[in-house]
C-alpha cells in the first residue's frame, strides 16, 4: 500500500493487465514512482511513468507493457 500525504493508495497490481494504465494523483511524483517501479520490478512487470497533468490535477500515470 501506498501513502500520499497519509491517504492510503491502493494498487490491485492483480488486475493490472498488459496495455492499461492509472492514474496517481500527486504533486511531489518522485516517491511515488519509486515505489511503484519496485513494486513492478518484484512482480516481474514492465511498467512506464510519465508525470502529467489530467482533468487539472498532477500525477503519476502508469502504463505496464508485459
């Protein structure tokens, strides 16, 4: 489980398929997606971050490719 600004973040990395994406709302992203890169790494899945901005907010998008 992840923590922003003590708000737990859930992530069903079981649903999590091949050629989908989510979105992490945050403002300080690099935590997060060192979290979420090592939490990808362990499960053996190849993940790709980008900060973006969507619907005005800042966050982290997530894309696993296999």
């Amino acid at each position: 489980m992840l923590r922003i600004l003590s708000i737990p973040i859930w992530i069903d990395w079981k649903a999590f398929r091949p050629e989908t994406s989510f979105f992490i709302p945050c403002l300080d992203y690099r935590p997060v997606q060192e979290f979420v890169e090592k939490e990808a790494d362990r499960l053996r899945m190849q993940v790709v971050c980008k900060r973006v901005v969507e619907r005005g907010r800042y966050g982290l998008r997530v894309w696993r490719l296999a």
